[in-house]
C-alpha cells in the first residue's frame, strides 16, 4: 500500500472539513490534565480553524469600538470634585487649590455623537452580533464538544448542523446571554466610576460575585443546549446547579484561561524590542486564543455534565412518560 501523503501546515489549517480519527480505544480518557494536553496538542491546528470561525463574535465589537472612537472628542470632568475646585481657585487663587487642581483636576475626552455613518456602523455591527450571538456559540460548542469526547470532527458541517438544529433556542438564549453580558459590564463600570461608600462598595462586591458565577455558568449554558432537549429555564437551572457541582473544575478552568491570557500579556514585552514591535502579539490571539480558552472551559464542564445527566441514563431504563433531561439524538 502506498504511504500516504502527509498533510502540509497550510493543508491541515485550511481544509475545515477533513474529519478527525476517534481516541484509541485502549486510550484513557479520564478527564485529567495529562489528557488535557495531550488532547489540545492533537486537535491544536482544529482549534486554530475554529477560532476563524469564532472571529465573527469579535470582530463586530472591535468595529463598534472603532466607529466610536472614531467620534469627534470633547473634555468633561473626571471627577465631581473639579468644578468646584475651578471655580474656587477662579474666584481666589490660591496653592492649596492649585495642588488639588492637580490632583482632581483631570479631564476625559468623550466622543461627540454627530457622525450619521458611525451612528450607521454602529447600529449594523450590534444587531449582526445580537443576531448571531447564540448561534455563533452553539455552533462552536457542539464542535469543542466533540472533541472533548475525542470524536471525529467536521468543522463546517458540524457547526451549521448545530446551528439549524438549535437555531430558535440559540436566538432566543443568545439574546438573553448578550444583554446579561453587557448589563454584567455596565454595572462593573457604573459601581467603579461613584464614589466609594459603604452601599456603593456592597453593589460593586456583589456585581464581581454575579460575573463570577455567570462566567461560570456560560461554561454549561450551550453544552446543555446542544446535548440536552431542554427548555431555557431548565438550561438556566442546570447550568447553576453544575456551576455548584463542578466548582473544583470550574477554578482549574478559570485559572487555564488566567494562563493563556497571561501568555498573551506576556508577549507585548517580549516582543516590543523585535522589528515587528507589538503587531505579533496582537495578531496572534486572533488565531488561537477564542478556541482555545472555550475549549479549556469545555473540557472542565464536560464531565461534571456527563457525570450527573448522561451516565444515570446509560444503563438504567428511562420511562418516556416521565419528564426527563435524557440526552438528545445528537448527544
């Protein structure tokens, strides 16, 4: 038999939708962080053409991010205290209002919204994302899922077959999941720009608590959609439970992805003193970093899934009449 061709870089990169062998069957596949890494080290250059295909839930925020900035810029006052130390130090000058000046005296410079077209951009980026949000995740899930099981994968087919499958239920979630992310950060940036009083101090607390337990919950929100047949409530209620149940994977998760950014930060200096300057950096997180830090949360949510909803049902007879959270046809 002739040996067969081994595949190029750019070969194994590009065509998305060659399918991966399954595990060996003598392979252990307990979910361990030796197994981990040998699994990211196979399925490195698939995560690599997926995070191509995650660009879309970036790129609209970067471009919204841009026409913004793009905007004219007026100062205003940083801090309320400037106005008052402006026009005390108006009417009588003196060192102890100058010094102060200095030090509260800072001015941002907000855009002026009077650009029609950025308005335009804007508007176009923020309803293709809110659109799309839910699908762009269900999509990659039901991949990273798959390769978590140490299943063949086929990137192209796959991802919109999740999609069609899940297309109502990913609208409706992604919406949902969008306008949490968003009032989530709104409130961060609210609570830490007042004045810190004790209510105050409580509020922007007690916001980090709920970014810490929803970003934990997003770890099983789309799993569950895509391997379960359940309405979003019981998806909600699920991924809070798990969230509970998996709290030693989820902290290994979070520090993997602590990790990888960190990584990412690290290259800035490294590579500031090079010809190139920071432009590798920047770029290079557009090719790994989406899948990979979604990959290393799949792969600690998986299990505690599998564990709780998947293997009760394997060898135990199910009563169809009785509601249950039995896995889907493509579980």
């Amino acid at each position: 038999m002739a040996e067969k061709k081994k595949e190029g870089l750019l070969y194994r990169l590009f065509n998305m939708n060659r399918g991966d062998r399954l595990d060996a069957p003598e392979e252990d596949t307990t979910p361990t962080l030796k197994r981990y890494f040998k699994l990211l080290g196979r399925r490195f250059w698939k995560l690599v053409s997926l995070n191509l295909l995650m660009l879309p839930l970036i790129v609209p925020i970067l471009l919204i991010v841009y026409f913004y900035l793009g905007f004219e810029k007026t100062p205003i006052e940083n801090t309320p205290l400037f106005s008052v130390l402006y026009g005390a130090n108006f009417i009588e000058p003196s060192t102890s209002t100058i010094q102060l000046l200095d030090l509260f005296g800072g001015q941002l410079s907000i855009p002026v919204y009077n650009n029609t077209a950025s308005y335009i951009g804007i508007g176009i980026c923020a309803a293709f994302l809110l659109i799309t949000f839910g699908w762009q995740n269900v999509g990659s899930t039901y991949i990273l899922r798959s390769m978590v099981r140490g299943e063949p994968v086929f990137l192209f087919s796959d991802y919109f077959y999740a999609i069609r499958r899940n297309w109502k239920q990913g609208l409706l979630l992604g919406l949902m999941d969008a306008i949490v992310i968003f009032l989530l950060g709104f409130d961060i940036l609210y609570f830490g720009s007042m004045p810190g009083d004790y209510w105050m101090n409580v509020g922007y607390y007690a916001i980090f608590a709920l970014v810490f337990l929803y970003f934990c919950m997003r770890f099983y929100i789309y799993l569950l959609m895509v391997t379960f047949d359940l309405s979003i409530r019981k998806i909600l209620k699920n991924a809070l439970i798990f969230t509970v149940l998996g709290w030693k994977r989820n902290l290994m998760a979070i520090f993997g992805i602590a990790v990888i950014t960190a990584i990412n930060v690290a290259l800035f200096p490294l590579f500031a003193i090079t010809p190139l300057g920071i432009a590798i950096p920047l770029i290079l997180p557009f090719l790994y970093y989406l899948s990979v830090t979604a990959f290393t949360s799949a792969y600690a949510a998986y299990p505690i899934i599998d564990r709780y909803m998947i293997e009760p049902y394997q060898n135990a007879p199910v009563d169809e009449s009785e509601e249950t959270s039995e896995p889907s046809e493509n579980a």
